[in-house]
C-alpha cells in the first residue's frame, strides 16, 4: 500500500506499507463491526499459568457439557417408563452416543473438581477481597448450581442410584415445607417429577449457570485480574492481551478434553436396571460420600441442613475475612480452618470408600 508523509522541512516522501494479510483483513472486518478488539484488554503475567486459568477450564468445562448434554438429549425420554431403556439405547445404538453419555458424566465431576479448584485458588490469593466480594457471591451460587446439576443429572438414568438420589430430594422438600412442593410429584398431577427435573437439569440450571457467567466474567473484566499477593510492584510485569490468555486456556482446555475422552472410553459410566421401590442400597457418585456421616447420624432430611450450611458459610467468607491481607502466610488462621475443612472430607470419604463399598 502507498502512502504519501510530508516531512518537517515540507518535503513529501512515498512509503510502502505491507498490505495486511487475508487473516489481518478478515478480523479486522469483524472487529468493525463486532468490535472483538475490545477483547485485548490487557491480562498481568502472572494469570498466565495452569491456576490463575482453573476458572477459564471450568467454563471450557461447561461448554463440553452444553455440546454433549444437547446431542445425548436428542435421544433421551424424561418419561419414567421408558428413562431407562432411552439412556440404554443411546449407548447401544446411537452413533457415538456411549461416547456422548460418558463424556458428559467425567465433564461434569470435572467441571465441578475444577470449581472447587478455582475457588481455592481465589482464596489462597486472597483474591476475593475488596471489591471481588460480589464475584465470590456470584462466583458461589454458580457452584451450587453445578452441584445441582450433577445431582439432578444422576437421578435421570433412573435406575436404582438415581431413583434414590430422587429419594433425598423428596427428603429435602419435606425439611423446605410448602416451598418444597416443586421438589415432590405433588406439584401437578399431569407432569411427572422426573420429567420436572430433566427441565431443571437441561434448561432452568444451565440457563442460570450461563447467565451468572457472563456475570462474572464482565466484573472479573471490571475489576481487572487481581493482583498477585507475592509480587510489591505490579507495574513491573509485563501484559499480555486477554487473547494470549485465551489461547493458553483454550490449550489446556484441550488437554483437559483430551483426558476426559480417554475417561469416556475407557471408563463408562454404568447403568443399573430400572429402579427396586422402598429399598436404599446403592453408593452415590463420589461427591456425595461427604453427606453419610450425617445422614446415618440425623437422618435423610440432614443432607438439606448440612448443604445450607456449607453454603451459607461460603457466601459469608468475604465478610468473615476483611482484613486487606492477601498473602497466605499473613493469613495462618484462615488457611488453618479450610485445611482442616479439607482434610475432614477427604478422611469421610476415604472412610465410605473403605466401609461403604456397596451402600448404606
Ligand atoms: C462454577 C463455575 C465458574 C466459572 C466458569 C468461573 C470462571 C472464572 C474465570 C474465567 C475467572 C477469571 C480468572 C481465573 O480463572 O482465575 C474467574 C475469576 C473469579 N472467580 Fe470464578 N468461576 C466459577 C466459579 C467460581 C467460584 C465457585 C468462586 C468462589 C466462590 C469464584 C470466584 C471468582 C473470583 C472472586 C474471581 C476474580 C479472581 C481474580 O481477579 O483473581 N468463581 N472465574
């Protein structure tokens, strides 16, 4: 491309610019009229590792899990008499549809794990202090949201996991009273529970997951990345555009699929016959293990408690922990009590998994 510049003497000089390439071209056309440039914002270095992306791999997470959950839901009957046989024959005739299903069922303990994960992340960095408050609130409630899914998720195959994985639900919305009706086929006679709960699963959970997402992605752009605890002189780091970021993300995100594919393989999720009534004899998916103490100790309904409890006690943590302090060895008392939290579960479920092989 020619371009006259008149110099500082009124001399005139014609350079040549290299033309930009069709790539160059074609995003620039689109960032005219999409404006995607605005996605360069700039990242600090230190969020361009594995931790500080544990919440962009929870997203690429989510959006394998919206891919799989639409192809396996083509095939799927939410109706109680045919649940059952439906996820039966996806496996046994639909093209890759094993592969589908068992993708979904790793992605979505992955994505959950990887939550869990960014959230210690968040924490040990003290990034959820002043003003990430909101975030972690939104940040909280799309956790609950996940497991919710998981859960609503293992009552569909309906079998006999899933039915009583139903049972507790029941339980549950007894200990809510009259707000608990949504939970119990007493809502309406006409649509039955397990086809309620597939709308929870497929539509009303993912909807929200996704609209809280977008959330907490515009405050962490509005809040910019928090600093790190162990670096005085963030001026001295150098940024990279929020692209790169991208990039490296989506690179472990492809790793993170790859890995979950062989788990789908190699790994498939069982499916029982349909469901026995007025018998409790199956051992839940694993992230459920951390309830048995409590249900053998108060009961069914205790699982209702314990899970308000847990989460009540997160949505507290930015207003339990207001010190400025960020770096964890300013912060001994605070990592003390996750640590024990931590170390409680792990010893529970070690606990089930020992001496609860088959059930309870
Ligand atoms: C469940 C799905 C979730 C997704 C998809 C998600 C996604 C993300 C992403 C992409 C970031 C940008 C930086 C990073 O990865 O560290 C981020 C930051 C953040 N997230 Fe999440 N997140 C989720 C759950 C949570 C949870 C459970 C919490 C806390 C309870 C949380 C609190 C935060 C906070 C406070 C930030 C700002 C961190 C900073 O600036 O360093 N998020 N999240």
């Amino acid at each position: 491309m020619n371009e006259t510049v008149t110099g500082a003497t009124g001399e005139t000089t014609r350079t040549t610019r290299p033309q930009p390439g069709p790539w160059r071209r074609f995003v620039d056309a689109v960032d005219e009229r999409m404006g995607i440039r605005a996605l360069e914002y700039p990242v600090p270095e230190h969020a361009n590792n594995l931790g500080w992306s544990l919440g962009a791999l929870t997203g690429v997470s989510f959006l394998v899990l919206l891919v799989t959950g639409i192809y396996i839901g083509q095939f799927y009957s939410p109706m109680p008499e045919d649940a059952n046989q439906s996820v039966r024959d996806l496996v046994t005739n639909v093209w890759l549809g094993g592969f589908a299903r068992g993708l979904h069922f790793w992605t979505a303990q992955a994505m959950f794990v990887l939550a869990v994960l960014h959230m210690l992340r968040v924490f040990l960095h003290g990034s959820f202090k002043k003003p990430r408050e909101g975030n972690w609130i939104v940040g909280s409630t799309m956790l609950l949201l996940t497991f919710l899914a998981v859960f609503t998720g293992t009552v569909l195959k309906w079998d006999q996991e899933g039915f009583e994985a139903l049972l507790h639900n029941l339980d549950v919305a007894e200990l809510l009273g009259g707000l608990g009706v949504w939970f119990t086929g007493g809502l309406t006679d006409r649509v039955p529970i397990l086809f309620r709960l597939y709308t929870a699963h497929a539509v009303i959970l993912p909807g929200l997951i996704l609209v809280l997402f977008v959330l907490h992605a515009l405050l962490v752009k509005r809040h910019k990345i928090s600093p790190h605890p162990s670096i005085p002189h963030p001026e001295a780091e150098e940024p990279e555009p929020f692209t790169n970021h991208l990039k490296r993300a989506g690179a472990f995100g492809l790793v993170l699929v790859g890995g979950l594919s062989l788990l789908a393989v190699l790994l498939p999720p069982v499916l029982g016959p349909q469901p026995v009534e007025g018998i409790e004899v199956t051992r839940p998916l694993w992230f459920f293990w951390w309830f048995f103490p409590f249900e053998e100790w108060f009961g069914v309904a205790s699982v209702g408690i314990v899970m308000a409890v847990v989460f009540g006690l997160l949505y507290l943590v930015p207003f339990l922990y207001r010190s400025p302090r960020r770096h964890w060895r300013d912060r001994k008392i605070s990592m003390g009590v996750v640590l024990v939290i931590l170390l409680a579960l792990a010893a529970i479920s070690i606990n089930v998994w020992i001496n609860n092989p088959r059930g309870h």
